[in-house]
C-alpha cells in the first residue's frame, strides 16, 4: 500500500525537465542584469581614453586637465569630459556635451578622434 | 521542484547580500579630501584607519604654516633671508632649519647638481612660482637672460648661501654670500609629503596616499575590492607636453614609498624669436641654463637640445630625498643623473629626449607593472635599458 503511494507520488510529480532548467536560469540571469547592468553602464568613470586615429591616451577623470589636439579642444574639468571646441563645422563633439559615465563617448568621424569615459585604470595614483 | 526553487533562491539572495555588503564595506574604507591650491601646491589624501577628520586637520594647518614660510609669493621668511645684507641672519623654524640643513647635505651629496641658491637665476628666466603661477597663468618674458649675464649669476649660485645655527631651542639662518637668493620649491613638496606621512601614522593610518602637487607618498598596503595589494603609481607621460597620460606603472612592495617625478613637460613656457622657438621649463641645470636649453654663440640665440633628460621619477621612502634627486637628474647630463641615483641607492626611471628610457634599481621595493600596458601613452616609442 504504501509502495503503491511512492510510485503515485513520483508519477504525479516528475523530475526537473530541461526546460524547467533553462526557464530558472534566464530567470536567474534577468535577475542579475536587471540589478548589475544598469549599475555597471551608469557607474561613474575613473578616466579617460581619447584615440586619435587608433592611438590611445589615458587621463585621470579627476585630476582637471585641458587637452589641445589642434583640431578640438578637450577639457576635463570637474570628474567630466568635453569638447570644447571644435575646428569642423558641424560640431557635434561640441553638442555632446559633458560626459562622465563609463561606457560614454564623444566621436569626431571627421578627425578620427573617439573620447571614452572608462573604468578604473587598475592604478592607486599617478605621479606627476 | 518548489523545494528547489527555494534553494536556488536562497542562495541567490545570499549571493546579493554578501555583494552588496562588500561592496559598501569597501566604498567606505578609504576617506578621500582635496584641499584648495596653497599659494604653491596642491594636496590630496585618500587615507584608511583614522577616525574622524583629525589627521587630514593636522595636515592642512602643518601646509598653511610651511606655505606662509617658504613660499616667495607671499612675505615669507624665505623672502626675508633674500634680502639680507651678506652676515646678516634670520631666525627660522624648527621645520625650515631642517629643510635647510638636508637641502645643503644633497647639495653637497650631488656635487651641486640640487642648490636651492639658483634663486637669481631663476628670477632671470622668469620660471619663478609666481611666474608660472598656477591660478594666473604664466607670463612670458619680453626677452631672454643675455648669456653673459647666466654665466655671472650662475658664478653667484654655486657656493653655499647659508649657514644654520641653533641656540636656547631657537633656529637661525645666515647669509654668507653677497647677493645670494634661495628658493626651497625643489624640495619643500618632498619635505611635507613626508611630514604629512609621519601625521597620518601618528593617527593611526593603515593605508593612504597623499599628493602633494603630484609628489606621491603611499603608506602601508593598498586595500582594493576586499583584498590587501601592493600600490600601483602611474608615471605620466613627458610627452605631449602637459597632456601625456600615463606611460607606465610602478608597483611597491614598501610599507612607506615615494615617488616623485621632475621634468621639463610642467611648468614651462615657449619663447619666440620669431623664426624660431624655445622652451623654457622651470628647472634650471648645472650650467645655469633652463633644462634642456643651450646657448649658440654665433647666432647668439638660446635653442633646445635633443639628447636631455625630460623626465625623471625617482622612488625611495624619503620623499624630501627623491624630490631632491629628481631635480638634480634633471640638472646635469643623462651620465651623470645615472652616476648620481646609483651613488644613492634609489629607484629610478629616466626618460629623454632622444627617446631613451633608463630604468635604475628596479626588481626590488619598486617594481614594474606591465598589467595595463595597453593602456600605457607612447611606453613603446622609448628603448629601454635596464640599469
């Protein structure tokens, strides 16, 4: 009798199937990026890579700093970044605006210059 | 399968909590201050393991006092030594009394290459603090030092300016060379680094780092994501000039470290002659000329060289003694800086402007850090020697 309740059981509640394990884990998984990602793309940066057609320099976001690649101008100034000024005429580096958040950029087609806020730099200081 | 769900979500939940909680642990561990600009310097600490604002207090008012008495922008004491008459003294601090007496030890040690004395020649270059002040920018001269004048007044500089003495707890600084005129910027920034380290242990610091107008002193072991790790410094780049990012990183296995850097990138201005320019940084060499600058007799016209140190960073725990060294790397030719850290036993990286890199001493307290070396401005357009 009590065999014939066990095998009741288990035929009335099966095991966990394949799509019980991938419902859980995109479950999972949109838990995770709904609580990190936002976090992650709207964390402030802690410097700046400015590429000039390919070569890259980086600056500390919080040490205030004005940058003149002759065709723009760009300023870090206050934990942002922007372009000041701009010798093209259209000057949408300029109307970018101030940017401070990782993942951010500020692109000149024209001149081949991409400004990016990026995370930590892996470095506690910088001498100078 | 209820049972698992819950499982999984209590796992979930404690996952999130103990990320969470690391997370502020660790936002809270280090207590960031920027003051403003003294009238010379700048100052920033990130310390961990004092409580309250009590050391970063002490560090303020020990800057404003040092500020007010060696600083020429203001009526300072130093300014006051300047214009004594020759066996005239002046009563000074306990502090200036000992950045005096160190000042005149490195002289010595350096056969000349540090000397706070070049303050004539300085004011003839127009590099003084409140040349290239700045708040107000810098201001170019209408024209240069004739050579024969350089020549005179770096005659003037090379003999010791002053002698100390100490009576009844009381500090004094005589004149002993007619005409003679210091200034204490080449070392004041090390000297208060270091003071404002020996404040933070005094208070009970584990782990900081404090800048002093880019002086670097870092204390005890840098704690990151949980973890205890040796500091990472960058150097910055020499060039572009006033715009380089980093160009590489040193790691340090001290418990105190120093890292200072003197160059011809910061602090300079262009002159021109027309048809041609030269720069003018603020430190002046050996020969009495600014860093990187020569004198061609025939068109009797200043020019830049190309074979000169532009950047050296020197690291050791005593940040008075790499501001020192640094200075002095800068002030005499690439053989002789090298000849000059070796004699003192100190970590350096050299940078010229023949693109050459000289890394002295490295592979013990202070050691390279090639993790970001992407990341890293113009690293590879320099050869390197190890030395």
């Amino acid at each position: 009798m009590a065999n014939l309740k066990k095998i009741e059981y288990v035929r009335s509640h099966k095991p966990l199937g394949v799509i019980d394990v991938v419902i859980i884990t995109a479950f999972i998984l949109l838990i995770f990026l709904s609580v990190f990602l936002p976090k992650l793309t709207t964390s402030k940066g802690a410097s700046v890579e400015i590429s000039v057609n390919g070569k890259a320099s980086v600056y500390a976001l919080n040490k205030d700093a004005t940058i003149d690649l002759k065709v723009l101008k760009v300023i870090i100034s206050d934990n942002q970044v922007y372009v000041a000024s701009a010798t093209c005429q259209n000057k949408i580096c300029v109307h970018t605006g101030k940017i401070d958040k990782i993942g951010q950029t500020i692109t000149c087609a024209q001149h081949k210059i991409v400004i990016s806020v990026k995370g930590d730099n892996g470095l506690a200081g910088v001498v100078k | 399968m209820n049972k698992f769900i819950k499982k999984l979500l209590v796992i979930f939940f404690a996952c999130a909590v103990t990320f969470t909680s690391s997370c502020a642990k660790n936002a809270s561990d280090y207590v960031d201050y920027s003051a403003g600009v003294f009238s010379n310097l700048t100052f920033s600490l990130s310390i961990r393991g004092v409580k309250g604002n009590s050391a970063y207090n002490e560090m303020t008012k020990f800057l404003t006092e040092v500020d007010s008495e060696m600083s020429l922008t203001k009526n300072s004491v130093i300014k006051r030594f300047n214009s004594l008459a020759v066996g005239e003294e002046i009563e000074i601090s306990s502090s200036l009394y000992e950045l005096l007496s160190l000042a005149e030890q490195y002289r010595i040690e350096t056969n000349g290459a540090f000397n706070v004395a070049i303050y004539p020649l300085v004011q003839a270059w127009h590099v003084s603090s409140q040349d290239m002040d700045v708040i107000s920018g810098l201001r170019v001269p209408q024209s240069l030092p004739l050579f024969d004048e350089v020549v005179e007044l770096n005659e003037l500089s090379q003999a010791p300016a002053y002698s100390l003495r100490d009576s009844d707890g009381k500090y004094y600084a005589k004149k002993i060379v007619s005409r003679a005129q210091i200034d204490v910027g080449a070392i004041a920034k090390g000297y208060v680094a270091d003071k404002c380290a020996q404040i933070a242990y005094s208070h009970g610091a584990t782990s900081g780092i404090i800048d002093i107008s880019g002086n670097v002193v870092t204390i005890g072991k840098w704690y990151k994501n949980g973890e205890s790790n040796d500091f990472i410094i960058g150097v910055t780049s020499p060039r572009p000039r006033n715009g380089g990012g980093v160009i590489c990183a040193v790691k340090t296995t001290s418990q105190k470290a120093s890292f200072v850097t003197s160059g011809d990138y910061q602090r300079y201005y262009e002159y021109s002659y027309g048809d041609s320019v030269v720069n003018i940084p603020h430190i002046i060499t050996k020969s009495g000329l600014p860093l990187g600058v020569a004198y061609n007799e025939t068109t009797q016209k200043y020019y830049n060289l190309n074979d000169y140190v532009i950047s050296a960073t020197v690291m050791c725990d005593s940040s008075t003694y790499a501001d020192a060294l640094a200075t002095a790397s800068c002030a005499v030719s690439i053989n002789e800086a090298i000849e000059i850290l070796r004699g003192a036993n100190v970590s350096a990286i050299l940078f010229t402007a023949d693109k050459k890199m000289y890394a002295i001493n490295l592979g013990d307290d202070f050691l390279y850090d090639l993790a970001n070396i992407d990341d890293y401005d113009g690293y590879l357009e320099y050869t390197l020697t190890n030395i």
